[in-house]
C-alpha cells in the first residue's frame, strides 16, 4: 500500500489540517499480497477515526490496519478531530462538518475516491466509535456501513452528579476550585463540545440516543450498523448494551456483538477485520 501524509489548509476549520491516506497498489513487496489489478474508477474508501486522547496517527501506529487491507482495493482516510468528539462544537469548531463533509470531498478531489454511498464507509473505536455511529445515522445517503467499537454511546455517562447540575460553562469555571483537575477537565471538554447536560439530553445532532430515533423517522435507507464491544469493558459495555436495545425498540437493524475483552488496541485491532470483511468491495 501507500501511504499519504497529507496537509492542506481547511475552509471549515480556518487552518492547516493533516490527514493519513492509505491507498491501494498492485505490486506490494516482499510477503504481501496486491490488491487486483489497476483501474481508473474512483476507489471504495473506509474513513477510520480515533478516540480520545489519539489522533489521526493511531491506527496506523497501534494495529495492522495496512496490512489487513493490503489485498483489497480499498482506501482508508484517517483525520484528527482532537477532543472534539465528532461534533460541531458548542464553543469551538466545526469537527462534524470536517469530518463527515469536507475531507470526503477533499479526498476525492485530490485521491480519486469515491462519492458513492455504496463505497464509502466509517468506522471508530470509543470516541470514534460514537462519531462514526453518529455521522453514519445522521447522514444515511452518504455511508453504507458503520463500524462503531467499543464506541462511547453516552457522552454524559462519565460526568460526575455534581458537574451534571451545572447549568452553563460559566457557571462550571465559578466552580473550578470546588473539583479535582481531572473532573474540571472532563467538564470543560464536555461542555465545550456540547453544552451543558441539560442542553446535551435534548440535542438531536450529538445524542446518539436521539439522533438514533431522528435517523428512525426520517424514512430512509440506514447504513448498516456494526457494534463490537468488549464484556470486561467498564467504559463502554453498559452504554453500548443500552445502545443496542435502543435500536431494537426503534426497528433499527444492527449487527451487534460482545466479545471477551477490555478497552484495548488489542480488541480493537481484532475487531476492525470483521468490519472490513463486510465491506461489499
């Protein structure tokens, strides 16, 4: 495969902006399989996004994602939204509109990857996991299948009582001596990107739960959802149980499934194969 370390400026985030391509080639090397012959039409591409703390580097440093997908004419996309979960924040940038809109354009502009909904795909682990399930229902003519892993189905679930009362990000800075550096930290993030809880319970666009029943009403073709989630997993299991039994109620098809296993790359890194064996290539 190729690899393509790509930096251009974004109009929708105001700056410079630096994605990793992985691109299918014919002659690999050395103990690797191509991946078929040559041809001109755009490619099929998975849009691969990261979870907290990492960013668009990780994939590509903690599993065998080239690898797996060496014999396959495939393209994978990796960007960085930071802690911006996936969301066009409250007080901050435009990551949904960044990751979900622009850098498909851009790549295939610059790459020759495809616009066709059959052959765009997205998937994450944790935080991506969440942006991957939220951008995928939010925009169902644009992705065929959604790969959420271990994905952070509740964004309010790690937030302590006393932070889920505050009522405004002023309200949360009054309070900062009151909390330990790391809940104040989580809060500001939190806040940052959505508002206050108060304002997150009811938000269409970045409640997963809302914007799973949103997605349900609307009417149109769903991607197809596949959820993996470890059973020793303490972050995500009980949210991504939850999850799932969301989407039942609503009649929302979902390939879900849990496996031995912790928030780890180790689960994640076995995980992203079965995503990318249904992929219809």
């Amino acid at each position: 495969m190729a690899f393509v370390d790509f930096k251009y400026f974004s109009p929708v985030m105001g700056m410079q902006m630096n994605i990793g391509i992985i691109l299918p080639e014919v002659m690999q090397g050395i103990g690797v399989e191509g991946a078929g012959k040559e041809e001109n039409a755009p490619i099929p591409t998975l849009y691969l996004l990261h979870g907290t703390s990492d960013d668009q580097t990780i994939w590509h440093r903690r599993t065998s994602i080239e690898r797996y997908v060496s014999d396959k004419r495939l393209a994978v996309v990796m960007m960085t939204t930071h802690l911006g979960a996936y969301t066009n924040q409250k007080y901050g940038f435009r990551y949904f509109d960044y990751v979900a809109k622009e850098v498909p354009e851009i790549c295939a502009r610059y790459f020759n990857l495809s616009r066709k909904r059959e052959e765009k795909f997205i998937a994450g682990l944790s935080m991506g996991g969440y942006g991957a399930l939220k951008i995928g229902l939010a925009l169902p003519d644009e992705f065929s299948v959604v790969g959420g892993l271990s994905a952070g189905c509740d964004r309010l679930g790690h937030l302590s009582e006393a932070v889920r009362k505050i009522k405004s990000i002023e309200e949360l800075r009054e309070k900062k001596d009151t909390l330990d550096a790391r809940t104040y930290s989580g809060a500001m993030n939190f806040f940052l990107n959505f508002g206050s809880p108060a304002e997150f319970e009811k938000n269409e666009d970045d409640n997963l739960f809302l914007v799973a029943e949103k997605a349900k009403k609307s009417g149109k073709t769903l991607p197809k959802l596949i959820i993996r989630c470890g059973t020793e997993d303490k972050l995500a299991i009980e949210p991504n149980r939850r999850f799932k039994k969301h989407l039942d109620a609503l009649g929302i098809e979902n390939d879900y499934a849990e496996f031995p296993g912790i928030h780890s790359w180790e689960f994640w890194d076995t995980h992203i194969q079965y995503v990318l064996s249904q992929l219809e290539l």
